[in-house]
C-alpha cells in the first residue's frame, strides 16, 4: 500500500487514477510515500522520512523545495503542457484586450449615469476614446517555446499574424510541434527591435529574472504590446514603468498583478487565471497522477525537475532503482556488488541531470537487504528502492 498525501484540492479526475487496492490517498495520510500538490507552499515544511516523490498538478514549482529533496534523493515531478491549452486561449485573449481597448471600454460604460435617457447617443459619441489596432498583419515575438509558447504561436500564425519565435533551448518535441511559418529569430534583440506585439514564457529562474529590463525595453518599438501570463518576476517593474511613461510599452498584461503593478497606468491585471479552467486542473492531476503511479510502482522518472527523464520497460519482477549524485565509477560499484551476490543482470539504464543521476537495475533474482545495505553506503548515493 502507497501512501499518497494531498497538500491542496485535487481534480477528481486525478485522484480517481490510484488503484484503491493499492493507494492511500487522502489530506491526512502519515508516513506519505509520496505527495500531491497545487499552490501549496512547502519551504517550511519538514518532509518525512518515508518521501519518495512529490508531484505539483502544475508547471511551476517555487513552493517546493528542490534542493532540499535533491539532497535526500526525492523526485520532484511537475506536468509541463498538461495547462498548456488554457494558458494559450488566455495569452490570446490578452492579446486582443491589449490591442482594442476592451477593458478600458467596459469599465467607461459600466461608469455611465443609469439616469441618462439617451446611453446609446453618448456611446456614440464617445466610443473613438477606446479604438486600438487590429492584430493581423502585424508581428508577434514570442519568447520561450516551450509547450504554452509553441501553442500560442500556432494560434497567433491562424489568426492572420506574422510570428517569430526565440528560444535557445528549444527541445526537439518542440521543434516538431511549431508551425513552419514561424520565424526563428536570430537573437533575442532582433526580436524586440522588430515585434508589434511581446509574449513571454518562460519559467522564473535566477536566469531569467527581470530578463525585461532598461536595456530590452531601449530597443522596443514605441507603442509595443508586452504580455506576461508567464511569471511576475521576468519584467523589472522600474524600468517598466519608465518604459509606460515614456511611451514605449502601450499597454502591459500580466497574469501576475502586485501592489507596484496595480499603481501603473496602461496596465491590464488578471488575477492568475492562466491555469483556472476545469479542463486544466484535471489534465495537471491526471499527468501528476500517472507519473506518481509509474515512479512509485516501476520506478520510472518522467517531468521531473531535479533528477534526470529514466524509463526502463520492466524485464523481470525484480528491480532495484537509485538517486544518486553524478560522480564517476558508481555504476560500476553498484553493479559489483551485485555480481558479488551473484545475481545477473538482465537489463539496466543510467542517466545523468547536473549532479544527479538515477540508475535502474533489472535482476534475474530478488537481491539481500544486505546487499542493499552496502549499496546505501556507498559515497554519493541518495537513496535505494527495491521495487
């Protein structure tokens, strides 16, 4: 029996996968073999001797300690593209409204006296305050292509829109799911010095905060649309500021509104919706569901963010799984120690991320708990399962 502890609502969708016979679930389970979260916030949470993996119905993953889970060999996965359909429909709908004024349109008219007998006649008169320009024919950058950037720029091609891309670390599967039509830009300036139109998405990371800042926004086209349904942190606030002010961004959308935010003209803030569709919930708990059951069960890695993608089909009944740190000689002492038990190995499979590797070893027989032992003594090694 799994022991699977739930740290938010999950869609029912998701937690309807786990085998009842075989899983656990619920908010209140102890001694958790793996978790299963949202937004929940884990930093300050002391995580149990008995975790094996944690996995977020989500892309992002700031509330999740990773180096700490890194250190005692637990497997955090998230479910990248899993949303990737809601976040595409909502940067398209950001688009428009950065375009056309229908936000600041909407709330004039919701403004209007209900005692003027004549609300037709002052529309009229006034509607030529929230005219904007049409989207087609104009160019879109898009930022990051990943599966959300790839989906919106495919969209943003349909409707008429000429479309270039950047992303140095564009990942094969990617690749295959871009329309030809798209541009590739050749860096990341050209594209800014040449798009009607900014969306970016990509994750938050030490590399990529504040990635908009003074000198992107410099070689921006006066009168550019920038829109952030990514993460908050890519655009420096200050410098967009300047940027508004001094006419260079028109308009700005972010699905990330702060206090600071809140305070600038020419901003359109929508209170984190990207993600904030049935369909999406229950695509991220179905993805984070069957990742869970086939780590757990097979020991399978998929989507994880700390240790490396390792599937191995299952050759025998017997299997040993590995988080270890990437130094050299440790497959061979592992496999040595099996030998020494004298157990063949009928199949096995090793890879690396960074400074963690996971290796999978399929046995002819079931091996000791004091071979098992001696593998856990080894220098580097994280943690050892027996599946």
């Amino acid at each position: 029996m799994y022991n699977i502890k739930t740290l938010n609502n999950i869609s029912d969708k998701g937690l309807a996968l786990f085998n009842k016979g075989l899983y656990n679930v619920s908010s209140e389970v102890e001694n958790p073999d793996a978790i299963l979260l949202r937004s929940y916030v884990m930093h300050d949470m002391e995580l149990p001797k008995s975790l094996k993996a944690v996995a977020r119905a989500g892309a992002g993953v700031n509330n999740i300690p990773i180096d700490k889970c890194s250190e005692k060999g637990i497997v955090v996965f998230n479910t990248p593209g899993a949303n990737a359909n809601a976040v595409k429909e909502l940067t398209i709908a950001a688009l428009l409204l950065s375009s056309r004024k229908i936000v600041e349109g909407i709330q004039w008219v919701k403004s209007l006296d209900k005692s003027e007998t004549d609300i037709s006649k002052i529309i009229e008169k006034e509607k030529s305050n929230f005219a904007g320009p049409e989207i087609e024919g104009k160019k879109l950058g898009v930022i990051g292509l990943g599966a959300i950037g790839v989906s919106v720029a495919n969209a943003a091609k349909s409707l008429g829109m000429e479309v270039e891309g950047f992303d140095p670390y564009i990942s094969v599967d990617a690749a295959w799911g871009l329309s030809r039509s798209v541009k590739k830009a050749a860096d990341l300036r050209s594209l800014l010095e040449s798009s009607d139109y900014i969306t970016l998405h990509v994750p938050l990371t030490e590399q990529t905060k504040n990635m908009i800042g003074y000198n992107e926004f410099s070689v921006m086209k006066k009168g550019v649309r920038l829109l952030n349904v990514s993460r908050g942190g890519l655009v420096n606030t200050e410098d967009l500021k300047k940027a508004i002010q001094d006419g260079i961004v028109a308009t700005y959308v972010t699905d990330f509104p702060n206090k600071e935010i809140l305070a600038l003209d020419n901003v359109i803030a929508i209170p984190h919706l990207g993600a904030s569709t049935p369909e999406s919930e229950d695509n991220c708990a179905m993805m984070a569901a069957k990742q869970l059951m086939d780590f757990l069960e097979n020991g399978n890695i998929v989507n994880a963010v700390n240790f490396p993608a390792c599937e191995l089909n299952r050759s025998s009944d017997f299997r040993i799984t590995i988080a270890h740190k990437n130094i050299p000689n440790m497959v061979g002492q592992i496999s040595t120690l099996v030998a020494k038990e004298k157990i063949n190995i009928l199949n096995m499979i090793n890879r690396s991320k960074g400074n963690l590797a996971y290796t999978i070893i399929d046995t002819e027989s079931n091996v000791s708990q004091e071979m098992i032992q001696q593998i856990q003594r080894i220098n580097g090694i994280l943690s050892v399962r027996i599946l």
